[in-house]
C-alpha cells in the first residue's frame, strides 16, 4: 500500500470556521491532489500540487487554499467553512515511471460542516 | 475539456452473474490513461486497472475483464461469476498526462451482489 495519511479522519465543525486537512506522504512523490466526493459527482479536483510552493486551481477551487512546503504534506484549508463543503476529501499521490503513471488515494477525511 | 460518463448509476445481480461497467470518455488528448477504482463500503479507493492511450490490447485478471476502444472512446469494466464482495461503487476516471495526471472522474456504478 501506498504511504499516505490524511488527518483528521472525521471532522465537525460550524459554518465560518476554518479548517485545515492535512495530507502527508512517505513515497516522495512529485504530484499530490485534493478531490472532494459527493453524491452523482464522482470525486472533483479541488487543487493540486507538482512540487514543493508549486500548486494550481483544479475543478472546484473556490472557497479553499492549499499549501506545500514540502514534499510530504500537503495541506488544505478552508478559509471559512460553509455547509456546501460538507463532503469526503481524498488526497492522491501520483509520479511517473517511464511511460507509466501511478495514482493512489488516502484513506479519506468525513468533514461535516454545520 | 475531458469527460467521463457512466450512465448507469446502479446495478443489482444475483450472485455468480456477470456484470458489465459502462464508461465513455472525451479528450482532446493523444496521450492519456484510464482507469478504474473500486470504492467498497468502507470507504476507500481501490486502484483496479490503468490503461494507456497506446494500449488497446485487452486484459483479463481473474473475474475481471477490460474492453478498451478508442474507435468508440470506451473502456468497459467486466466482473465475471459476481460475488458478494463485489458489492461497491466503481469509478471510471481519465487522467490529463500534459497536465500533472490529474483525474476527470465519472460519477460511479454502485454495484449491488445479492446472494
């Protein structure tokens, strides 16, 4: 299994709050990712990340900031946290082998905004 | 912009039926990857199968089974003799290789095994 983690598990917390996920990996991957999953939607990019401060707007970017400082976190906040972002966050790995790319996915983050 | 559609939502079988997962894809790209994931009750993403652009030869892993043609811009998912652990949701996703990998997804199958 891929090394990501992602932190917190579950989270609750009130319209206007902000609120940080934390993704952290030990596979020294150049590429991470921010999806968020709800119901009919498959799972969305949010932002994503090619390498240390070098991060960019993905499908659904409003509303959240992402940081990297290095390799291996990769951070996501919520500036103010309103109800339409209660959803599943998943963060993903992803580096090339040649030819090949691989993508792995954490263990996903329950936010439920109140 | 890329597109991932799975028109069927949901799918319910007996078990030992086989099932088939549709997934048609838009790209303006010549060089990109499928895949499919497995996300089952507990929540995660089971990485299943990538395939490249280059590559229509099709594969078969034990019950599962691949049908890609870019002819008609389609890579189906097939589980042969369904079993009850098949139960989850199955993504369809397109990866943007000029663009850092990152993943178009389609909106899911959930899959239904009843025994």
């Amino acid at each position: 299994d891929a090394g990501i983690t992602q932190s917190p598990r579950h989270k609750v917390t009130e319209t206007g709050t902000p609120v940080t996920l934390r993704c952290h990996q030990t596979e020294n991957h150049r590429y991470m990712y921010w999806y968020r999953q709800d119901p009919g939607h498959g799972l969305r990019l949010i932002h994503y990340s090619y390498g240390v401060k070098d991060t960019d707007k993905g499908e659904v970017s409003d509303g959240y900031s992402v940081s990297r400082s290095k390799t291996e976190d990769f951070l996501l906040t919520l500036e103010s946290a309103t109800s339409s972002q209660t959803s599943v966050y998943f963060c993903a790995i992803s580096e090339s082998s040649g030819r090949q790319w691989e993508q792995f996915f954490g263990p996903g983050t329950r936010l439920t905004v109140l | 912009a890329q597109k991932v559609t799975q028109a069927q939502t949901e799918i319910s079988v007996v078990e030992k039926e086989d099932v088939t997962l549709d997934c048609v894809y838009e790209t303006r790209d010549t060089t990109y990857y499928l895949f499919w994931y497995k996300q089952p009750p507990s929540g995660e993403l089971v990485f299943l199968i990538r395939r490249n652009s280059f590559d229509e030869q099709n594969e078969i892993s034990g019950r599962y089974s691949w049908n890609f043609q870019k002819s008609t811009s389609s890579f189906n998912f097939t589980i042969t003799a369904s079993q009850v652990v098949d139960s989850a949701v199955y993504f369809c996703a397109l990866s943007e290789v000029a663009a850092g990998n990152k993943l178009t997804f389609g909106g899911g199958t959930r899959v239904l095994v009843k025994p």
